[in-house]
C-alpha cells in the first residue's frame, strides 16, 4: 500500500475500509482548513505586525485611508477598486453617489 510506513495512527487505526476512508477524507480536509488558517494568519501578521490581528497597532493601512472621508460605509469602509475618486474631486464623488444610489 503505497504510503504505508507500517505506523498506525491512534485516530486513523482500523481495518475497516470505509471508516478508514471517511477518516482520511476528514483529516485532508482538516489539513486543507489548517494550511488556509495559517496562510491568513502570515498575511495578517504582514499587514499589522501580529498574527493575532491587533489592528490598532497598523495606523498606517491602506485600507484605513479613506475612513474619516465622504462614502465610507460600514463595515467594509472605503471601497473604489476601480479609482473613480483618485482625484478627490467631491462633487464628482457626490453625482457618482447619487447615480448609483438611483440605479
């Protein structure tokens, strides 16, 4: 059996072919969940210093740029992907509120 280094895991041990199945299904998919954790637990430490998230230490976030400004929305904040407002023009900001309000 390919992989099989003669160690039985307490979890994992048995003979029964569909409970051994179900069991490794269950444990790549808890290790599929565990990489994904650990991958936003890095890109979080890289965007406020710590891996717990205490976002009072990341002042300086682009993403808290606009949160005192006109249009910023709880709780996503500040959200122009495409740049509409990059000249900070607020008149244009204000008709382009107002249209996509009445659309």
């Amino acid at each position: 059996e390919p992989g099989n280094m003669g160690w039985r895991p307490p979890l994992l041990a048995t003979d029964n072919p569909e409970i051994k199945k179900r069991r490794l299904a269950s444990e790549l998919a808890n290790g599929r969940l565990a990489m994904m954790a650990i991958i936003g637990m890095f890109f979080q430490d890289g965007l406020t210093g710590s891996a717990w998230g205490d976002w009072a230490l990341y002042t300086a976030s682009p993403l808290r740029a606009f949160e005192n400004e006109l249009g910023v929305q709880d709780p996503v904040g500040f959200w122009d992907p495409a740049g509409f407002t990059a000249d900070g023009n607020q008149e244009n900001f204000a008709r382009r509120r107002q249209t996509e309000l009445k659309h």
